[in-house]
C-alpha cells in the first residue's frame, strides 16, 4: 500500500454467536416497552422482548422469542 492509497475497514466492537436475530423492522418500542408482534394461527400476538445488540439493520433478541415463531414486521 503507497500514501494516498484508499482502503475499507470494518471495526467489530461486538460478536456473538448462536443468537437470535430478526429485522429492525419487526421490534415495537412504546413507552420504553420493547415488543414483537408474532402470528398465531391467524391472529396476532404482542411478546415483550429483551433486546441486544442492535444495528442499523438487525436486532438481537435475548429474551421472549423463540426462533420457531413468526414475527410480523412493522409497515
């Protein structure tokens, strides 16, 4: 690499593995209450959750989702 070259890096600061992860767009937060909706059956269900690391694009659950249920993600 010379002077004035360009280069792009990524600095993790956090990783874990084995977690649960959804979209951004499926976790609710009202009145400092973090929630999901998820589908049963053919109605919906509000689940508090415990929230994790969050990015831009994906949050971790922590607490009260278990990967098998369907979460429906906010318009």
């Amino acid at each position: 690499m010379t002077i004035g070259t360009q280069a792009d890096i990524a600095i993790v600061t956090e990783h874990r593995e084995n977690v649960l992860v959804i979209p951004r767009a499926g976790l609710r937060n009202y009145m400092g209450r973090d929630y999901v909706q998820v589908l049963e059956g053919e109605s919906r269900k509000e689940v508090d959750v415990e929230k994790g690391i969050v990015s831009a694009t994906e949050v971790e659950i922590r607490k009260g989702l278990s990967e098998k249920q369907q979460i429906i993600l906010a318009n």
